[in-house]
C-alpha cells in the first residue's frame, strides 16, 4: 500500500505542459488586432488589408500568401522596363491600390488627345495584361491632368476638356482591347489643372516650365471592387 501511495503521489506532482497556450494566446491577439483594425477603418486601405492578412496567415497558418495587388504591381513595373518607359511612367502603390502615372508629353501630342505610337504599344501591354483571369477583379480608372496654360483649341476648348479627352481615349483604347468597356470596370475623370503635383507658377505669378510639364499627366489607379463603388 505504501508503495502504491508513493507511485500516486510522484504522478500528481508531475509538470503539466501548457507550451500550446502560448500558440493560442498568441493566435487570439492576433485576430483581435485584426478585427480591431477592421472596425477602426474609416475606408478599406487595401495594399495595408492585405499586408495584415498575410502577416496573420503566416503567424497563425505559418504559410505564405501572395497578395494580388503586390503581383499586378510587379508586373505592371515588369512592362515599364520591358519597353523602357521608366523616364515617362511610375508606378507606386496608395491607400487603395495601384498607381500608374504617364508624363502627357510622351503619350499624347501637344494640345491633342491621339495617343503617340509609343503610348499605343505600352498600353496594349497594360490592356492585355488587365485581361488576366487573376486581375479581372480589378477596376480602372483614368484620370486626366493638365498644366494651367490655356489652351481654347476648337476641339478642346478649356484644360477640362483636353484631360477629358486625353483619359477617355485611354479608356475608349482599352475597351478595343476587350477590357469590359460596357461594364462598371473601367471609368474616364477630367480634373483639368485643378490638381497639380507642383505649383505652375513661382511667387512672382512666373510659369515654372519643369512644374508644369510635371503636372501635364495621366493617371491610371487600378484596384481590387471590393476597395470602393463606383
């Protein structure tokens, strides 16, 4: 009996192992963190979303996850260098997708809105890739951008105007391709030179010729739907 005692006792002063509640603590942090940062959005910043959604598939699931708008990204850089536009186009990535932003000079005529040959062949390479079963979830929107010079051309009569026409070309160019142009995918915005990234003129009311080239753009933001509705 006594031997028995003794055997009881040694197996109830055992350790008991609680390494797995470190894992599940650190598990249930995560996903209040997540959901937290969820509710605490004021708008869906997607490339942020995604970077927390694999951050937690990677701790928790310990697995990588390739995020679609980092892949569109990478492969919209790989067509800039392959056609060796890296001095008229950049692309970056804000608070709800992809941008990509062309120097109008290198695109369109002076005062026109005909894409240049050298326009048609990059955005062929950006039309055909939008067409990738990965990236039809993906909107895209063009926007149009002008310096402040008046322009008062017959076919163009105000900068409002000529960025319209020159955003709408790039749209109506896409839809030839066969990027959805009768569905809500794409859509053409005219901001004239009501948005400039440099002030056109110095404090002496002067123009800036370099700010203004600068300011003559087009803008193509590509996001996933789920970002926002048109």
């Amino acid at each position: 009996m006594a031997r028995g005692k003794r055997r009881m006792q040694h197996i109830e002063e055992e350790p008991v192992n609680e390494d797995w509640l470190a894992t599940y603590a650190d598990a249930i942090t995560l996903l209040m963190a997540f959901f937290v940062m969820l509710v605490s959005f004021s708008k869906v910043e997607i490339p942020i979303f995604e970077k927390v959604q694999a951050g937690i598939a990677e701790e928790i699931g310990k697995r990588e996850v390739v995020r679609p708008t980092q892949v569109l990204e990478t492969d919209l850089r790989d067509v800039v260098f392959n056609m060796a536009m890296d001095s008229a186009v950049s692309v970056s990535t804000d608070d709800e997708g992809i941008l990509m932003e062309m120097g109008s000079g290198s695109f369109f005529q002076p005062g026109s809105a005909n894409l240049t040959n050298d326009a048609v062949l990059f955005l062929k390479d950006v039309g055909d890739l939008l067409q990738e079963p990965r990236y039809l979830g993906f909107q895209v929107e063009v926007a149009g951008h002008t310096d402040d010079s008046p322009i008062g051309s017959p076919r163009f009569p105000t900068n409002w105007d000529l960025a319209a026409g020159r955003a709408i070309a790039v749209v109506r160019f896409f839809g030839a391709l066969g990027v959805d142009p009768d569905s809500k995918r794409m859509r053409a915005i005219s901001y004239g030179d009501t948005k400039p990234k440099l002030p056109n003129r110095d404090d002496f009311g002067n123009p800036i010729p370099e700010n203004r080239q600068a300011n003559r753009r087009i803008e193509i933001r590509i996001f996933p739907k789920y970002s926002r509705v048109f």
